[in-house]
C-alpha cells in the first residue's frame, strides 16, 4: 500500500491540482482499478481538457462508469482495456464536456430491464432514447458536434450529434461504444457518422436508425462497401481514447487531431458486400419535362424517420450523370423531399429494384410538403405511452396521398414496435396468449423477392390423440411440402384434442404468427398461404372461411370440413387433395361433394371461389406426395384485401373483423349469420343478417373517397355523403390487426 501511495505521489507531481485530485479519489474508492482508470484517462486525454476539466467531474464520470460496470451483467464482461477506451471516456469528439451519465443512467435503468446482451441493450436504446430525450435528425441543428445537452436544448442533430448521444447513452449502462464514420464517401457524396457497439466484438447500427431485423445494418452500407483503407479521405474510422497516432478526421475541423482513431475500412468493405446487392437510387430534379436541371437539397424519407440520407441535386453545366446517389436496400418505399429556398415540395418512391435506379423528377408536378404530415410524423417522435390520442393530428382530415403516406408511417412504427415486443417469440419459436402456447418448426427456402418474403402455414395431423403421437405428427409436418420461395412454418397445436386446428385460441395465436413474421423477417403480408394434412385438412376446411381475409391462398389435404361453410371463401383461392380410397368419415365422399359445390358457387358467383381439386384415385389417405402439387397452384396467387364483393358467413367461432366489414365490440352477432356486401361505383350494398351496427373499414382501395359515397342495408339507404380520410382511423384499424395492406383511411358506422 505504501508503494501504490508512493507512485500516486510521484504521478501527483507531474499533474495539476484537479488531476492529482482526481487520481488520488479514484484510487481510494476503487483501488489499483480506479487508479489504472483514472491514469489511462488523464494519459490520453486532448490538452484543453487537462487545463479546464475539473475533479468533481472527472470523478463523478469515473464512478458512474464503474457502477455500470458492476450493475448491469453485460458490463461486467468487458475486458478491462475495452472497458478503458469505449465505456469510460467523458466524450467522443470534441464536442462540450457537459456531464450526462448520472442523468442518462436514471433514464436508462428501464429501457434496457428485459436485456439480455449488451446487443439487446444497445437495440432497446437506440429505438427508445431518441424520442426520451426528444432529439431528432435536422439539419436546423447550430453545429455538427453538439454535446448531447446541446441537442436536447434544441431538439435537433444530425448524424454526428445523434452519433454522441447513442454513445453516450450505451456507456451510460456499460455498453463499450464509439463513434465510427468517413471523411468523405468514395464516391464523393459527403461525409457520415455512425455507431459501434462492442459485446463480443464490434458491431454497427445508425444512431437514431433502430432496425428491427438487428445490428450491422444500414442504409449506408452499399456506401461503405467502397471506402479504402489506403486513402485517409475515403477510409473509416472509429473514434478511440487510447493514443496509437491515429487522428478522426473531424470534418467540421479539420486542423484538429486531439481526438484519436482507429481504421476499420477493412471490415466494413467486407461486410458490406457480404450484404447482397443494394438499389444505388440517383435523383436529377428539372424544371419542367425536357427542360432545365434544378439545384436543390434532397433528402431521402423512409419509414418513421425524418431522413435517413441528404445530398444535393446538380444543375447547369455538370455532367448528366453527376447525380446524388442514395444506397437503400431493394424493396425500399418512401419519399423524396426537396428544397429549394423556402420552398418544400415532395414525391414517393419505391418500391426499389437493385441496381442503378434514377428517378427524375419535375419541379412543378411535385406535392407540396403536407402540414398534416409533419404534424403526424411531430407525434410519432414522442414515446409510445405519451402519445395522446386525442392529438389534432390525429382527426385532421388527409388526402388521399396524404391518407396513403400517413398508412406507411403509423404502419411502419406499428411493425417496429411489433418487432420489438416478439423478439423472444421468434427465437424461442413459441407464442402464447393466455394460457395456449403456439410453437413450431421452421425452413427457409430460396431468394425472397424485393417485396418480402411468402409464409407458409402447414398444420400437421393427428388429433384425440397422446401428445408423443401428435408430437411425431407435428415433426414429420415440417418435411411434407418445399414451396420454391419462403418461409415454410409448422406449428404445433396447443393442444390434443380432436379438433386440434379449429378451437378458438388458434385464429388469434396465426395472427400473432404471422405478424411477428411480417414484422420481423419481412414476410409479404399479401403472401401468406395456409396448408394441413388430416387433422390440419380439417382445420384448413374450417380456418379458411372464417379467415380468408388473411390469405392468399389454402390448400386442404385429406381434411374432413365436419359442419364448415363454403361461402367465407368468396374470395380466397381454395385447393382440395383427396386420396379416393380415403373412406374413414366419409372424406372421399365428402370431399367430391364439396368440390362440387365450389363448382356450382364459381358459376353462379362470375370472380370468385377459384378452386382446384384432385381426387387421387387408387390412393387412401397418405396422397404419396402428390398432393405438394398445391404450392405451384397457390404462389399464383396474392391476397386481395379490397374485394368488392364479400361474403361473411360467420362460424361458430365468432369473428368481428372481414375484409371491410367490422361488427364493433359490444353489439350482438346473430349465431351464424350471414351478410353479403359489394361495391359497385359509389353505392356499398348490404344483404343478410345485419348487426345492429355495422362498421365499414373504407380507403380509396375500395372506392372514392373524394367523392360522395351512399350505403343501402337491405334495400334501405341509411347513408349518403362523404366520409373523412384521418390518421385516427388507420390507428384503430392497426390496432386492431397489425396488417398495412388491409387498413382503412376512414370508418363509417352505420345503424
């Protein structure tokens, strides 16, 4: 002990009053490790610093860091030198020393309680932590480098501030992180900044550009991919604190080398071209159409994100292909926004093909930016729970366009927050709702095409059975079909009895199925076919009618349909297999009967109940494979979520929701009652068992929402007018079902 206080004696000698102050604090509170920390820091810390930090700061820094280091299970994991130079350090560039980890640590605790990993951690606060403190991309903001109280006072950051307050906020809770970035793209357009995270090794995201999918992914990484190591101004750096005669390449100051770096080209070059093929988006901005090119500022709109890229369109004598490119991932939709002094005009994009797309776009056919939009998208950036619903931008009537981009923003927030919440679900392959918990097996096959990837749905056999028989049912399932493009699920029924794929619990455990699928593996939501054998057969007869608005197509093998409806397939293709020696129940008989009756409903209905059936003859119940002759049939086909013809027979399970037509909670449904509702022009008709309030789910899909629309309900008129178009209605419908596609713009309730 006496030669540990003999060294910081010596130390003491060389430093100022506050560094000693410092040094010898640490050392007393931490011992031999807070002595290491507070000399590797004071070490390498930039000039200025040394002369105006003082030891109240330093030490508040040191010990909140240790805390983190002892509270949280992932920091506790770090090796000491990684802990040193990406968790310990008071600041990432040369931004303002304002304390922040006492503040950030408090705001923090909650965000990342259910992590497991410092991945997970680091994904809870980059999706969380920007709408907490308020701070979005803009490039209103005073400077790049604003310290993380700056941008907090102003609300506003880009790629740099936004940078610094997601690496605060991950070594606020022990997170070794650091800011990573490029003095100037390879291809000349412009700098950017982004972030590291380290739980094993390094990994990157956007800051404030939360992906569902994970970590390593970015709008930016087709950009990446050509950075060069070799060359200072095209090359990656990552911000470090440890001095190895590197500098960052700060271009807000240039002259300036007090911040040390790393190069990290090498990996991102990698990684980056590992990623696939990107959509290389060009934008050119023009006058008029064969006239003059426009200089403006463009900015790139995706999701729920103000802007996710910035460059400038050229003009006058530059070359025609001298354009701004924008890397985005193919099948990417959003919009353009562009700026010319103090006007603001915009146009959608997407969805994009890989390769070297170009839009050009025509000044005076663009929109102008929508005040209804900015109001959304201002209440989309507060935390999910302060959100209040009674908001104006809520019930502020939308155009059409307006109505269309509003849909993809709330959806895309929606599906976010999906993503997040059934994380677990898809790495654990298990749902549960109450006490029924839906598992299965899954298998990927081929390339998913640019508008996502088609789900398969295969419901196995058995039934009135032990669990291990229905076990070895549900595993050989996953063998049975190979569909050339998707993801092929089986599920296991919760339970064991007979009805095994028809009891109420199963329709809402799909839908959470296929909304986890659709929110984070990308799953076309028009693309979703269901499938069964035997006991599955039976509830493909069954979960078809009743909810045919959720897929594209079904197929039923050597199922038995037990009391099932036809009619609810109206607009659902439907596939029927059948061995003809399959006598048990009658299914053979059954089955020729029934494909008889589609038959006769097609003919008499011209434009729905498209159907194919085989009755193998020669063959009982196992079909010997043939039957897989389904899925070919099936991928012709996409759901059609605006038919203008419904019919909604309901089943003993009752549903509220189909297609366009919802009964509201609260009001009776006559027991298997039977509606048929069309569109025709502007005129909705409605037939049958009508409840005392019917709700009608309405978008410009099914009908014109600008012009007058009139409903009769069985020969009645009960409305005439026009129907407002608001984001409250998409809410209520996303609300209700997790499914874009399908969400209306506007709700009538009529009596």
């Amino acid at each position: 002990m006496k030669w540990l206080i003999l060294c910081c004696w010596l130390v003491a000698q060389t430093l100022g009053a506050p560094l000693d102050e410092f040094l010898a604090s640490a050392t007393k509170q931490h011992g031999e490790q807070g002595e290491r920390a507070a000399q590797f820091l004071i070490e390498n810390m930039p000039d200025r610093d040394r002369e105006t930090l003082s030891a109240a700061f330093l030490t508040e820094n040191l010990n909140l860091a240790f805390q983190a280091r002892s509270e949280f299970p992932w920091a506790a994991q770090v090796p000491e030198a990684v802990f040193l130079n990406d968790v310990l350090p008071y600041a990432v560039f040369d931004e303002t020393r304002d304390p922040w980890r006492a503040d950030l640590l408090a705001r923090e605790r909650d965000l990342v309680k259910e992590a497991r990993t410092a991945s997970e951690a680091a994904q809870a606060l980059n999706r969380q932590i920007f709408n907490l403190v308020k701070v979005h991309y803009n490039t209103g903001r005073k400077r790049p480098n604003q310290s993380l109280k700056e941008s907090v006072e102003l609300g506003k950051a880009t790629c740099t501030g936004l940078s610094i307050i997601l690496v605060n906020a991950c070594r606020a809770v022990g997170i070794p992180a650091r800011a990573v970035g490029t003095p100037l793209w390879a291809n000349e357009r412009g700098n950017h900044t982004w972030v590291e995270i380290w739980d094993g090794d390094w990994h990157f995201t956007g800051a404030d550009e939360f992906d569902p999918a994970g970590l390593n992914r970015g709008w930016f990484t087709g950009d990446a991919a050509q950075a060069k190591a070799d060359q200072p101004r095209h090359a990656i750096y990552a911000t470090s604190w440890k001095r190895d005669g590197l500098s960052f390449p700060m271009v807000w100051a240039r002259k300036n080398d007090s911040v040390a770096a790393v190069n990290v080209t090498a990996r991102y070059a990698k990684s980056a071209q590992a990623e696939g093929p990107m959509a290389s988006l060009g934008v050119r901005l023009w006058d008029k159409s064969g006239g003059n090119r426009l200089a403006a500022k463009v900015c790139v709109l995706d999701g729920v994100r103000r802007t996710c890229a910035l460059a400038d369109t050229k003009a006058g004598t530059a070359d025609l292909n001298d354009m701004p490119r924008f890397q985005l991932k193919p099948g990417t939709q959003g919009w353009l926004r562009f700026t010319i002094g103090e006007d603001i005009r915009e146009m959608p994009f997407g969805p994009l093909a890989a390769g070297d797309p170009t839009i050009d776009a025509v000044w005076n056919d663009l929109e102008l930016a929508s005040a209804a939009i900015d109001a959304i998208l201002e209440w989309l950036t507060l935390p999910v729970g302060e959100r209040p619903g009674d908001a104006p931008a809520l019930s502020a009537p939308l155009t059409r366009s307006e109505a269309e981009r509003a849909l993809k923003l709330l959806a895309t927030d929606q599906l976010d927050q999906v993503a997040t919440e059934r994380a677990r679900a898809l790495e654990d392959l298990a749902i549960t709702r109450g006490d029924r918990t839906l598992r299965w097996l899954e298998k990927s096959f081929g390339e998913p095409p640019a508008d996502g990837a088609s789900l398969w749905i295969s419901m196995h056999g058995g039934g009135n059975a032990p669990t291990e028989v229905n076990d070895r049912q549900w595993k050989n399932q996953i063998r049975l079909y190979e569909p050339a493009e998707g993801i092929y699920v089986a599920p296991r029924a919760p339970t064991d009895t007979w009805n095994l794929w028809h009891e109420a619990h199963i329709d809402p455990l799909f839908q959470d199925l296929i909304e986890t699928y659709v929110a984070r593996r990308g799953v076309n939501p028009n693309k979703v076919y269901l499938m069964g054998y035997s006991a599955g057969g039976d509830g493909v007869w069954q979960l078809a009618p009743r909810m045919a608005d959720r897929f594209a197509a079904a197929a039923m093998m050597a199922g038995h349909p037990n009391e099932a409806s036809l009619l609810g397939l109206r607009n659902l293709p439907f596939a029927l297999f059948m061995g003809g020696n399959d006598s048990a129940y009658n299914r053979n008989r059954i089955a020729a009967e029934r494909a008889s009756e589609l038959d006769l409903l097609e003919k008499n209905d011209p434009g729905g109940y498209t159907h194919f059936s085989r009755i193998y003859e020669g063959l009982s119940h196992w079909m010997n494979g043939r039957d897989a002759e389904a899925l070919p049939w099936m991928t012709r086909f996409e759901r059609r979520p605006w038919p203008k013809k419904i019919v909604w027979q309901q089943d003993d399970v009752v549903h509220r929701r189909f297609y366009w037509l919802e009964v509201p909670e609260g009001t009776d449904i006559q027991e298997r009652a039977n509606i048929v509702a069309t569109v025709s022009g502007q005129t909705i008709r409605l037939q049958g068992d009508l409840p005392a309030i019917l709700q009608l789910r309405l978008s410009d899909r099914l009908l014109n929402l600008d012009e007058p629309v009139a409903v009769i309900a069985n020969d009645q008129e009960v409305f005439q007018g026009t129907v407002t178009r608001c984001a409250a209605s998409i809410l209520q419908s996303l609300a209700e079902r997790a499914d874009a596609p399908a969400a209306a713009t506007a709700l009538l309730r009529i009596r």
